[in-house]
C-alpha cells in the first residue's frame, strides 16, 4: 500500500522585480509514490526542486496544481491535527531547527505539548529519557541546550522530537549533509533501524548520491524541477537511463577518487 503519492506537481514563485508578475517553476509535474515501510530518496542538484516537494508533503509549501494523497485519502489543504503528527519533517541543519533557549528535553516534551493525545503515560523525565535512549543518547541529555551538543547529537534530538509522536512518515531533508563523515553513518544506521522497528517510510532528499546508495530502496532523480528518472536504487545506480543521472553518478566517482588521492 502507497503511504504518499504525489501526483502531477506543480509550484511556482513569484519573481521579484518583475513588472509582469512573472513567476519560477520549481516544480513541474511531478508524481512519486512511498510505500509503507519503504525509503524512497529525491536526488538532484542543488535548485532541482527536490526540497520544495519535501515542502509540499509535510505542508510548508501549498502546490500550485497536482495532488497529495497519503493513505489513500487526499491532504486536504488545512490540515487536521492527526496528519500533522503523521507526518514530520527533519532538516538539514540540526542546530537551526531546534529552539536555542530550550533544553533538549523540553524540545521533545513540546510535541506532546502540542499534541496532546500522543502523550504518553507516567512521569514525563521518563518518556523523555525513553525518547532519548530510541536515538542513541544519554539521558542527561536533556538538560543540555543545543549549544552544548554537536551536530550528531542535535540531529539525533531533531529526530527523537519527531518519533516522540509515532509518525508513518518521516521525510528527511539532507538530514546528514551537514554531519561529519563517521557521523553520518551512525545516522544513516540509526535510521535503517527505526525503518525496520518502527515500519517507518521515508522520503529521503539528499545531493550525496552516495548516502542514497546506502539508504534508498527506490530512487527518484529531479533536474529544474521535473523527474527525469525513478526507479529501484539498485538499477538506477547499476543501468541509468537518463544522461543526467549518468552525469550526476560519474561526479560522485570523480568526488571519490579526489577523496582518496588526498587521504593517500
């Protein structure tokens, strides 16, 4: 069963100074389905429209034309309370996505603040320690602001806010790109597992076709806004049909080689 289908995208902006009211494609029909327990990762350069169909899913950005369904049933534009907590939504910058006047366990606490039938029982320290320990961290934790955390910690505490309300579907916007290397596999793990415990689905946006590699189940590849090419990763990485897919995996080998040169 899809858990997401996006069908026939369209967003545009308004271009600023124009005397026309002309206005940008980001997105030009674009359709991709996530299956249940299922990552599906978006790739493109930067610009290609892949963060803006994040939006779109997790209702940051309302689509021009096309249609969102999850579970079936259509998203409607003003969303229930339930769909929200359905669907979250992780960011690129940990640091910038959590309050920085807030200690790590408040940061969890207010999505049950803000949902309050996802509330758990018994002390809240506890589920918040519970919360905390699903990621990987201490429970000491919580009394840490962001400042106090590196990146892969406040990225594991992004992440334990938005499992704290038992989402179906976890979108991942280059949730790893800007963790150190070693960090990044721990995170990429971490996330592996919580697809398999939890029977997440993901929709993974990221730039670093190597991450998706490791990653992806299926692969969708977007250029100035429309879908060129999508399918299982592993044909997509083994036989790509498309020129710009072909030119995007041999930069990846190209980052590579210069990688290992210098590591020499």
């Amino acid at each position: 069963m899809s858990v997401l289908t996006v069908e026939k995208l369209r967003v545009t902006f308004p271009i600023r100074g124009s005397l026309r009211r002309a206005r940008f494609t980001a997105v030009e029909d674009a359709s991709l389905t996530v299956d249940e327990n299922e990552i599906v990762a978006v790739v493109g350069e930067s610009g290609s429209g892949k963060t803006t169909v994040a939006r779109c899913v997790v209702g940051l950005q309302r689509p021009d034309a096309g249609e969102l369904r999850f579970e079936g049933s259509t998203i409607p534009a003003r969303r229930p309370p339930e769909l929200k907590q359905a669907i979250q939504m992780v960011f690129q910058d940990p640091r910038s996505s959590l309050n920085p006047r807030m200690r790590a366990g408040a940061i969890i606490e207010e999505a049950w603040l803000t949902h309050p039938s996802t509330a758990p029982p018994g002390p809240r320290s506890t589920a918040i320690a519970g919360a905390l320990a699903d990621v990987g961290l201490d429970p000491e934790v919580a009394r840490r602001y962001p400042a106090q955390l590196s990146g892969g910690q406040c990225q594991r505490v992004s992440l334990a806010r938005a499992l704290t309300l038992s989402p179906r579907l976890l979108v991942c916007d280059e949730a790893v790109s800007a963790l150190d290397v070693s960090v990044q596999a721990q995170v990429l793990r971490l996330l592996v597992e919580l697809r398999a415990t939890r029977r997440l689905s993901m929709l993974f946006i990221s730039h670093d076709l190597g991450v998706v590699h490791q990653i992806a189940d299926r692969v969708v590849v977007m250029r100035a806004g429309q879908i060129v090419e999508q399918g299982a990763a592993d044909a997509v990485f083994s036989n790509p049909s498309h020129e710009y897919t072909r030119a995007l995996l041999d930069a990846a080998l190209e980052l590579n080689d210069l990688s290992t040169l210098r590591n020499r």
